[in-house]
C-alpha cells in the first residue's frame, strides 16, 4: 500500500501544477515573427539471405536488399499577415531481389527509383486583419525508376526472358483559394508555462511573472526552438544561457543553484507535444498534369535459344482538375486538454488518356471525412489522444463497362493513443485503433471488414 502514495502524490501535484495560471487563455496567444528551415537525412538497410534445402528437389538461394536514401527539408514562416511553409525531399531506392535455383541464376529482379518531392503553400492575410486570407500552392513530383526482371519461362527451366522497363513520371500541380480564421501554434506559450510553474514550485523564483511577462518569455522560447544548429550540444548551451538571461533580467531569479539549472533544463528538454488554436475554413480550386514516359525492352529465348526481342515506347498524359472545403480547428481547454476537429469535402475530375491505354475513362470523384477528438497533457513527459473519424467516397466513370465499375466506400473507427518519454530521446507509445468499412459497386459486389489494432512502440532519437 505504502507504494501507492508517491504515484497519488505525483497525480495530485502534477494535476495542480497549472492552477498559477489556469485562467491563462492559450487560445490568445500570438505567435511572433519567425523564419525556420530544417534539414533531415535519413538512411534505411534491410538485407535477408536465406537457402531451402529440399530432400528430391534442387536447392534453392533467395537474396533480398533493400536500401534507402534521402534528405528532407522543410520551411515555416509566421508574422501578422503571413503564414506560410514548404517542404523539399530527394530520396533514392534500391531493391535486389536473386533467386538460385540448382545453382543457377533463376529471378533477378532489380528496382532503382530516384525521386523529387517539393512544395510550398502561402496564405496571405489582408492588412490590420488576421481573419480573411488568400492562398496559393504549388507542388512538383519527378520520379524516375528503373525495374529489371529475369525469370524463367517454360516449364524445365531452360529459357529464360528478361524484362527492362524504366518509368520518368512528372506531375506538377497549382492550387489558389482563399478562406476566413488563423491557427495559431500554442507550444511555446505551454513549454513557458512549465518552466515558470515548476522553477516556482520548486521555490526558485522570487515571484510568478505577470501574463505580459509570461508572452515575453512565450515569445523568448518561440525564437529559440526555431533556431538551428549543426552542433547539437552548443544549440543546448545556447539556449540555456539565453532562458537564464532572459529570468535574470526580469529579476525573476536570485538563487542560481544546482536546482534551479536542473530545473530549467528538465521542463526545457521535455514537452515536445504540438499544442495549437483557432480556426480556419478555407476553399481551394486547382489542377495537376502527369506526364508519364515509359520504355520497355524484353527479351526471350525461342527453344532453338536464338534471342526475340521487343521494344515498346509509351507517352500518356492526364488532367486532373479539384475543388476542396476544408475546416480545421483547435480549442484550448484549460491549459492540460486539447479539442481538434477537422472536416473536408473534395471533389475531383480526372481526364485519363486513352490513346495509350484503351480501359482508361474519365473517371469523377468525391469524398468527405470528419475528424474529431480530444488531446490530453498531464505533464511534459505523458500525453494521450482519443478521437473518432469516419469517411465516404463515390467513384462515378464516364464510360461503364469491364474493370469501370461506380464504387461506394465508407469508413468509421475510433482511435486512442498514450505516450510516456522516458528521457528527451526515449520515448513508448501505445495506440489503439477500431474501424469498420464497408464497399459497394455497380455490378452488385460488396464487401464488409471490421478491424481492431493494437500496437506498442520504443522510439530512439539519436540526434
């Protein structure tokens, strides 16, 4: 029993941490004027050899590998009348696929893709008004793939057919619109919150700032989480040194000590959840273009082993024009819960090229999905979510026949989720998710699925 009291004990003073400042409105807080650039690189390895020894059949060697490799960037900037971001990605594939089949070369599949994912969106506010915005994105995906195969064709495995096809798909795409309400991110002013509240709880400040004094720090804590460094260790420094400066010239601390520093850091170093408020309903017209140019080579042994070979050059080119109603909104609720609630329509007109393909058709869309749910932060290292979602689709072709069929789909599920950080680069997750779905065509055919999925996770930063 005695063991029970510090887990009560931290519950209750985790749960009256905030009431300092529980009539502080997150929701009023402004996020000042600034600039971030991030850049990621990330690298991935799967390799898998394995060999099948079989009692009156040949053995059989299958070698598998997979690697990745890419770089990320992303941009955010925030002032009064602009909010805007974008995001740039170059990534790489390659996937070896050999099968050994009485020690000669039976499948060779290889697969290399290169690829250019960029994109930038800008939503601007009229002057003296953050409410009314107009908008405008572009976007742009090239990929470039090249697939080889080799397999056997007959039935004694002796002639084999190779297959070379090398994929370039181009699709740019732009989008204007417009919309009323701003989203405001509220992090900063939280993480300030903590900082302040658990420095006072500890009995290292002298007094508990103001509300203005508390934007400041907000403010102080926004400039400095948007900085980057190629040092990591020297990015920490600096921010410290800054926070303290920034507590000392508001003389709000005098004692200096081992726990104030430890502190400091503690709240600093967790409490990486994305808090936000507002709300904001936009509408949004665009188009995209996909040029897609294959080439493709095969060759085939004939029984006499003499070489057939067949190249074939294909161009197509698709429209696809869309229209999209979105609202997004989040509400503070006191300074531990979060309520979200995100609702779309879209509607799509795709014009397929049937020049190349002869089963391409016009093909219309439309779907919706509505989001909603609640996001609680018990302190800097728990957090957990729960929400419900569902979403309908309707597939209408211009033209019905074989393989073109008008399809109905609907979606609905619940899902929750809890996380706990062990340490600023540990962290365990557990996420729960129920969903039903139901599908339906023109010719009769449906489908029902019912799913429940649990999962647990350890997630390691290592920079």
């Amino acid at each position: 029993m005695k063991r029970i009291y510090p887990f009560i004990a931290f519950l209750f003073i985790s749960y009256f941490s905030f009431a300092q400042y529980e009539n502080f409105d997150l929701s009023k807080y402004k996020l000042p004027e600034i600039k971030r650039h991030q850049l990621d690189f990330n690298f991935s390895y799967n390799s898998n050899n394995r060999k099948n020894y079989y009692d009156e059949t040949p053995d059989r060697s299958n070698f598998e590998l997979d690697n990745d490799l890419g770089f990320d960037y992303t941009y955010y900037r925030n002032t009064s009348r602009i909010q805007s971001n974008g995001w740039g990605s170059i990534s790489s594939t390659m996937t070896l696929d050999r099968e050994k089949y009485e020690e000669r070369d039976r499948v060779k599949n290889d697969y290399y893709n290169f690829g250019i994912d960029a994109g930038f969106l800008k939503r601007s506010y009229t002057k003296n008004d953050d409410r009314w915005f107009l908008l405008w994105s572009t976007k742009l995906n090239v990929s470039n793939s090249l697939n080889r195969n080799q397999d056997f064709w007959d039935y004694d495995n002796s002639l084999i057919e190779k297959n070379k096809t090398r994929y370039l798909n181009v699709r740019p795409g732009l989008s204007v619109g417009g919309g009323f309400g701003r989203i405001e991110q509220t992090s900063d002013a939280m993480r300030a919150i903590y900082i302040v509240e658990d420095l006072y709880k500890k009995d290292k400040l002298n007094r508990l700032p103001h509300e203005d004094e508390l934007i400041v720090i907000a403010n102080r804590v926004a400039e400095l989480r948007n900085q980057r460094f190629f040092d990591a260790r020297l990015r920490h420094i600096y921010e410290m040194e800054s926070l303290d400066s920034l507590l000392n010239a508001m003389d709000l601390v005098s004692d200096n000590d081992i726990g104030y520093f430890t502190s400091l850091n503690d709240m600093w170093s967790y409490g990486h959840e994305s808090r936000y408020s507002g709300t904001r309903l936009q509408a949004e017209i665009g188009g995209q273009l996909d040029y897609r140019f294959v080439k493709e080579k095969t060759e085939t042994e004939d029984y006499d082993h003499s070489t057939i070979t067949v190249e074939d050059d294909n161009n197509d080119y698709n429209e696809n024009l869309q229209f999209t109603l979105a609202l997004d909104s989040y509400k503070p609720i006191g300074l531990k819960w979060q309520r979200y609630l995100f609702v779309q329509a879209n509607g799509s007109k795709y014009f397929n090229d049937a020049n190349v393909y002869e089963w391409a058709a016009d093909l219309n869309t439309f779907s919706g999905s509505i989001s909603y749910g609640y996001d609680w932060f018990l302190n800097t290292r728990t957090y957990a979510s729960f929400g419900v979602n569902g979403h309908y689709a309707r597939f209408d072709y211009d033209e019905e026949e074989t393989n073109h069929y008008d399809a109905n789909s609907f979606n609905t599920g619940i899902s929750g989720s809890l996380n706990y950080y062990f340490s600023p680069r540990l962290r365990a997750g557990i996420r729960v998710r129920s969903d039903y779905t139901w599908n339906q065509n023109e010719d009769s055919s449906y489908n029902k699925l019912f799913r429940f999925i649990s999962s647990a996770s350890l997630n390691y930063a290592i920079f």
